[in-house]
C-alpha cells in the first residue's frame, strides 16, 4: 500500500487526481473517485505512517478501543451508505439497547439526563419535570418555550444566545450545552447557529419554536422509515474498520496510497499543479482534493491564492484529549447503568465526558472487565492539556475516583491526543466558507474537503469527500467533452 513517489508525472497522460490527506474525507474521495472518474489515475498522499486522521481503533488483548470517534449518526445518510458500499453494510452495530441511559455531572453528583432529548431539544415535558437536573425554575421557563413568539429575520446569532432565548439559561447550561460540547469542544457563545444546528433556527421560523419544531419532525421521520434503529452505528471491529476497509478498496481499485508523504505546497503550472512534498520530489496533476484541515491547506495553498488562505487560515481549532482506562469490573464501586456522563462548562472543570464504552458497544472488553474514556480539552481551556501524558493520566484518573470510587490502578492506559483537531464554526462561519468557496471555483481543478466546512461528524465529512469527487469528475467530463 505505501509507494514511494519519484519525481514528476506527466500531465499528456491519462488523468490525474491527487487527493492530499488520508482521512476519512479524503479516503471517501478518492472512493468516490473511481467512479465519477474511472478512467483518471489518482493518488493520495498522507503525511503520517497511517491512514484515518482521527479516526483510530487499537486492538490490544482483548480490548477494543477507540482513540477517537467511536461511532456515526446514523440519521446521516453518508455513514451508513458508504459503509454498505464497501462491504460494511450488515457488519454494522448500535448502541446497547438496554443501558441507553446517560448522565449530566451538576454541581458534583450524577443526575438522569431526561428522556425524549432530540437534536439538543427536549420533546416531553414531563421528563424534564421530573429530573433533578433543573430548578423548578428552570422548568417552568422550557415549558414557556411553547408560548414564546418567534424571531424573524435572517440574522444569524450565537447557538448559546438563541437556547438562551428560547428555553432559558438554565437548560442551555445544566442540559444542553454540555451535550453541545460533546460534538464540537466548544463555547456555545461563540459557535454560529446557522453553522451548527441550522435545524433549530428553522423550526422556530416555520413551526413557532423549537420543540414544535422536534414535534412536527417526528412523524414525518417514522412515516418515512428514515428512524433509525440505534442513532448511533459502527463496524463491529471498530470504527477504524472502516478505514481499514476502505483502505483495501482504493487500492484494488488501482488507487496509489503514499504515507509518510507530506505536501508543503501546491502551485499552478499549465494544465494543473504540481504538489510539493517534503521529501524534494513533485507530483503533477490534473485535479487536486485537499483533504485537510483548513490551516494545513492554507500552508500549502499560500502561492495560491491570498485571499483565499486568509480565511481558511481563520477558521479555528481547538485541542482535545482522550484518556482510556481498562479496571476489572470490581475494582468500580458505581454501577456503570448507562452510556456515560457529560461535564457542563459551568462544572469549571477541564472534563469534558466520561464514557463507558463496554457498557455502550457490544464486544469492546473481556468479560469481568471495564473500559472508561475521559474527555479532556474544551474552548477557552487549552492549558488543560498543556501537561505530559502522566499528567493527564493522574487528571483523568482522579475524575474516575471522584465520580466512579475506584478501589485501584488501572490495568491499562492510553491517550490519544489530538492537537488543533476539532474546527470551530464560529459566528461568521458560514460566510467565512462562502468566501473560501468562491475562491476556489477561481481555480480550475482544485477542490476542498473535510471537516473545516459544512459537518464535523463522520457522516459530514464522507460527504464532504464526495462533493469533492463529483466536482472532479465533472471538471473531467467537461473537459473531454
């Protein structure tokens, strides 16, 4: 699979489509690529010794665990649909059915996060009356959301300024904002809800509100069997089956993969560019996908564009950690009866979740044994990670004493460290990508992919990956036409 590139490739031949970065944006790419452009060579080029970006599965003694995402939301059509492409289709699980209960950490002790939660938006009320999680107060104020007017105009505002709006400060800060942080690390305050969760900016709009808005989609989704049977899937081995998997496709499909290959620039020649690699070498190519995050694309594309650089250069990012423990069942006093707990900003602490992924996905431990995941990094909190891996294992490990009463050491430990890896749709966002799309469409032949623009989540960047593609080969086709 890992080829070593010498030298330049010449442009009169067949086709060729380089796809910089191997993650799952760019791997769905060049996927997608021998089809709409079967008759075009295409290599991709990564610049680590593996392929997946993010995404990674360690298998170790029995233990299945994930240094990444661990799942998609099935909801999505991409995850599920280029899952089946491949060979993945039936090889996919859902969440433990009778443990999907999960918990919001307030003021120091676990409370039930309440059922019937849909998109960030509670759709019964009465579990929200009965949870401890708010004041009396505070329910009352989500009930008030019903009779609320609706905002119009096409402004765009803060996702923490419009939860605020609608069902009050309380539930943006005990219940929604933590599961919010859960996806994106970051201060709701700041993130464009036009970006984010359009949804919910429709709904006020056309249905009055947002649980009349969860209402109203509820039918419509079980009418059309798009209700899907776990929100949550992954290949049973793992999510990184999913690379592995893909990894095998492209490449009996004829695709060059190149690790340990970093690209420092791409530059315009006649015909198409040439791409620049660490190692002194070129590759030209008829078509280029950059597949990576925005600031490693903006490096490479400085001669470019400046325009263009400045706003993916702009687009920001923020660092996370995972720390995974392995302890026998016994050395765990609480009872591990759910999926998990998230940590609320307001908490003050630098957790951001802990989950039990044994008790969440079938397979992923040895009987009579545990696997706890803490989630550390959030927006406005990047000294949190600022420490060396024993620092961060002694962080994380007094948050499992503290709130699962560990009786002992762990047996085993990772981390999974993930620097500048989550992009934040800040307010602007959406014009910020409108931009960086008009600039590119300046330039013939280059595309942008990944997570930096329309979706963080595996779903969203697949798709992401194959909008690229298509645009490949539809730029080909007009050209032999």
């Amino acid at each position: 699979m890992d080829r070593n590139l010498n030298g330049h490739h010449d442009l009169s031949l067949n086709d060729h489509v380089v796809v910089i970065g191997g993650g799952i944006s760019g791997l769905a790419a060049a996927h997608r690529l021998l089809r709409v452009a079967s008759g075009a060579r295409v290599t991709l080029l990564e610049a680590d010794n593996r392929l997946g970006g993010k995404i990674v599965t360690h298998n170790v003694d029995g233990f299945l665990i994930e240094g990444g995402a661990d799942s998609f939301l099935a909801s999505k059509p991409r995850g599920v649909g280029l899952c089946a492409e491949i060979g993945l289709g039936d090889h996919l699980q859902g969440v433990t059915p009778r443990r999907r209960r999960a918990f919001v950490l307030s003021h120091g002790h676990l409370h039930d996060l309440p059922e019937g939660l849909s998109g960030l938006v509670p759709t019964r009320l009465m579990p929200i009356a009965r949870s401890s999680l708010l004041s009396p107060l505070g329910k009352a104020r989500v009930a008030l959301e019903f009779v609320l007017p609706r905002r119009h105009g096409e402004e765009d505002e803060s996702l923490g300024g419009f939860m605020r709006r609608r069902l009050g400060s309380e539930a943006w800060e005990r219940l929604i904002e933590p599961l919010m942080a859960g996806i994106y690390a970051a201060d709701g305050d700041a993130l464009s809800l036009a970006a984010t969760f359009p949804q919910l900016r429709d709904a006020e709009r056309v249905h009055g509100g947002v649980i009349k808005g969860a209402l109203a989609a509820r039918p419509r989704a079980q009418a059309s069997g798009m209700a899907p049977r776990s929100p949550f899937l992954t290949p049973i081995g793992g999510i990184g089956e999913l690379v592995t998997t893909l990894a095998i496709t492209l490449t009996s499909g004829g695709v060059t993969i190149c690790m340990g290959t970093p690209v420092t620039a791409v530059d315009v020649v006649p015909g198409g560019y040439v791409v620049r690699l660490a190692s002194g070498n070129t590759v030209l190519a008829n078509a280029v996908v950059v597949a990576t995050p925005a600031f490693a694309a903006a490096q490479m594309l400085d001669a470019i564009d400046g325009g263009l650089v400045t706003d993916l250069a702009a687009i920001a990012y923020v660092s996370t950690a995972i720390v995974t423990f392995a302890f026998r069942r016994d050395q765990i006093s609480h009872p591990l009866d759910a999926h998990g707990y998230v940590v609320p900003r307001i908490e003050g602490g630098p957790i951001l979740a802990c989950t039990w992924p044994s008790r969440k996905w079938a397979g992923r431990a040895p009987e009579g044994w545990e696997l706890i995941r803490v989630f550390i990094g959030r927006s406005g909190r990047e000294s949190d990670l600022a420490g060396d891996d024993e620092s961060l294992f002694a962080l994380a490990r007094r948050e499992v004493v503290d709130r699962l009463g560990t009786t002992a050491s762990p047996t085993r430990q990772r981390i999974d460290r993930w620097p500048r890896g989550m992009p934040q749709y800040l307010l602007g966002h959406p014009e910020r990508v409108a931009r960086i799309e008009l600039a590119v469409r300046g330039h013939r032949g280059l595309f942008l992919a990944g997570s930096a623009y329309h979706g963080v989540g595996i779903p969203d960047c697949i798709a992401s990956g194959e909008a690229a593609a298509d645009a490949v080969g539809a730029t080909i086709a007009m050209r032999g036409a």
